[in-house]
C-alpha cells in the first residue's frame, strides 16, 4: 500500500508539472491576433512583457513546487513522519497539547520554507515588473502580523478541534464540523472590522460622485452595503481588485485605489456589478453551503478511518498518533482534491459567466466591463493565451480574451437566465 500511495502521488505531481509545461509551451508558441477590444491597449511589446512576468513567476513556482514535493517525500516516504511523531510524544502526553505542538512546529516549518520564496517574489520578481510597492519593513510587519492573527486562528481551530475529539470520541465529528461551522460564520461578520484593519487603511471613497453612483448601483441591484470604502493597496502592490463582502447589515464595497487609478468611473461600476451578481446569484450562499457539506463528508470521513486505525498499516507503520493519522489524512485529501478541481473550476466559470451577464443587465451593455478588463489585463500583466486544457482544469474565470470577445459581440442575452435570489 505504501508503493500504491507513492505511485499515486508521483502521478498527480507528473500532471501537474505536465500541465503546467503545456501551458508555458502554449503561451509562447500559440500567440494569435487580438480581437478589436485590445487595440491601443495590448500590442506587441505588451505581450512580449507578459509573457516574461509569467515565465519568471512560473520558474520560481517550479522551484517551489520542487521543494514542496522533495519535502512531502521525505516527511511521509523517507521515515521522517514516525520519528517525529515519536518525539513529539516525548514533550507532551496531552492529547490537546500534543496535537498543538505537532501541527504547529510543522506550520511554523512551513512558514520558514516559504519565507525565501515571499522575499523573492516581492523584491525581485515584483520590483523587477514594476508591481512591488511594499518596503522591507512592511514585509516584515505584514510578517509578524500574519503570524500573530494565525496563531491566534490556529489555536481556536486545532485546539477546539481537538478538545472536542477528547470530549466526544464517538460522535466528534459532527462536533468539530459544527464548531468549525460557528467560527467560520463568525470571522464572516468579524473579520472587515478585526482582521482586515490590520493590514489595509480604509477610508471613504475619494471620488464624492463615485460613491454617489456606486450607492445608486447598490440600489438598482437590491443590494444594502453599510459603508462604501477604498483601501490603501497601493502600499503593497500595483496590483488591483475590487470586492463586496459581508454577510446581513455588515456588508460592505471595497474598491483598491490602484482599481481606481486604472478605471474610468463607468468601468469601475462594471466590475463592482459584477461583483454585486455574485451575491445577487446567490454564489457566495451556494459556495458557504457547498463548503459546508464538503466539509461535514470530511469529518464523517476522518473519524470512520481514524476510528478503523487503518493509515499506520498503509505507510508500513506499526503506530501512529491521532495528529499523525489526521495529517496523512489530510495529504489523501489533498490528492483526491486534484480530481475535483476541474469539476470546482468548471462551475466558478458558470459563475463568472451568470456574474458578467448581472453587470450587463446592470450597466446596459457589455461594452464598459470588457474595456475594464483589457485595461486590467494590461495593468497586471495577464496571461491572454491559456492552454484549453490548463483553462479547463484550473482556471475558475474564463480565459480574458474568450470572455472580452463574449461581452463586446452580444452574445450576452439581454435577459439573464440565471438564477436570480
């Protein structure tokens, strides 16, 4: 069994990595002319720049891939995985507590690893496209505040999970679903006003007009936001976005001051309808929900394996503890998920599609959401020439030129047919 799982997970690591060539290949070799939409926006040198940022991100990718698979291998196939669960053991007899110190030192490990790859990307992959706005010094204040607000969360999380698992051994995990549940929904009220403040400045809009317009908008698509707000991502990145968040009387409109920087007036308020559509759908309900039942299945799933002691005996194991089992279970998880990502993938493209129709019905036409998304392509330095195959299993918005093309024909009915709640 333990041949059967490695096999398997050099499998997945094969057709990720081959996806991931195709997709280089296709980029640089499969280059077709814009459409109309594009022009004095994208030319030549444009893309010859994009296709640059996107190589130079995809080689330190490979190499953090690398990294990652060589870890994962020699954790759970080179003998690493019961010797450190057996010295873990040696700290600490709690279950609650052990199980903290076993997860943690393991994030904290992660942390490290990754901390070479965040200063790359920031300073020297970002600096050289022009995109990092961020000082060393904000890097490591964004660091340190990461850390505190993650282990803040990872304590509640892991350590309620687990006292919960010692408190109800036979029936945990409707327990820990539940707990996870209550949480989940109370960082979703909490969050815009104890997390978010943390890193960003929000302020009120600069653009008086702006928000009168956006307040207008919000009303035509029945939408109630307490506070119409910009914030300050510009210290951070050149990058941009926009979103609607919160749930009941917290909702809120966020627009980055980059966005605004990029947009004239009438696109901004296309890509915030089409941000509205994604409530007005009812996707962020159907994505809670959806989240929700994955997540009951997992902890049913977890506690009838654990339950039957099985993973030791897969990894040639005579024991194993209940944070190791939980661990190798989740790495199984993570292999089926590759399964059921093109499935995610395809349906958050329906979604994006049934959001992009809302913004037409919203604003009148097509027209001012596609010019903002060419602008935005150019701005961020988007990938226009996607393999169909790396589309179809990782990308969860249909590719920028397949769907510009879609706004600016009509092929948008007039009427959506979308599920409207």
């Amino acid at each position: 069994m333990n041949l059967l799982l490695l096999f398997a997970y050099l499998l997945v690591t094969a057709i990720r990595f081959t996806l991931d060539w195709v997709n280089i290949r296709h980029r640089q070799k499969g280059r077709q002319s814009l459409p109309d939409a594009f022009l004095g926006q994208i030319d030549e040198e444009q893309l010859d720049h994009s296709d640059a940022y996107a190589l130079a991100g995809d080689r330190v990718g490979f190499i953090e891939d690398i990294v990652g698979v060589l870890l994962t291998l020699v954790f759970l196939f080179g003998g690493l995985l019961p010797w450190y669960d057996h010295i873990v053991a040696g700290y600490s007899d709690n279950f609650v507590l052990g199980g903290l110190l076993f997860f943690g030192v393991l994030a904290l490990v992660q942390l490290l690893v990754g901390i070479p790859f965040s200063l790359y990307k920031n300073f020297i992959l970002e600096e050289r496209f022009g995109f990092n706005r961020m000082s060393f010094k904000l890097w490591c204040a964004d660091l340190v505040k990461s850390l505190l607000v993650g282990s803040v969360l990872f304590l509640l999380l892991a350590g309620g999970a687990l006292w919960l698992v010692q408190w109800a051994p036979q029936s945990w995990w409707l327990w820990v679903w539940g707990f996870w549940l209550v949480l989940s929904i109370f960082l979703l009220f909490f969050s815009p006003y104890l997390i978010e403040p943390l890193f960003f400045k929000f302020t009120p809009l600069a653009k008086a007009d702006l928000e009168s317009d956006v307040r207008d908008l919000l009303t035509k698509a029945g939408a109630h936001a307490g506070k119409v707000l910009q914030v300050d991502a510009s210290r951070r990145s050149g990058h941009s976005n926009a979103y609607f968040t919160g749930i009941g009387k917290v909702k809120r409109v966020v627009l980055f001051d980059t966005l605004m920087e990029q947009l004239d007036n009438k696109e901004l308020l296309a890509v915030l309808a089409h941000e509205l559509g994604h409530w007005r759908c009812g996707h962020l309900r159907q994505q809670l929900i959806k989240s929700q039942i994955i997540a009951l299945f997992s902890c049913w799933f977890a506690f009838i394996v654990l339950k039957g002691q099985l993973l030791p005996g897969w990894f040639g194991l005579e024991q194993l503890s209940f944070a190791g089992q939980v661990l190798v279970l989740g790495w199984l998880g993570s292999l089926l998920s590759f399964l059921w990502t093109p499935l995610s993938s395809w349906w958050s493209r329906r979604h994006e599609r049934q959001a992009d129709q809302f913004a037409i019905n919203m604003v009148g036409s097509g027209h001012e959401l596609a010019s903002g998304l060419v602008k935005l392509a150019r701005e961020n330095l988007s990938n226009l020439f996607p393999h169909p195959l790396y589309v179809a299993v990782y990308y969860s918005h249909p590719p920028l030129v397949e769907r510009v093309l879609w706004l600016e024909k009509g092929k948008a009915r007039t009427e959506s047919k979308a599920s409207v709640n």
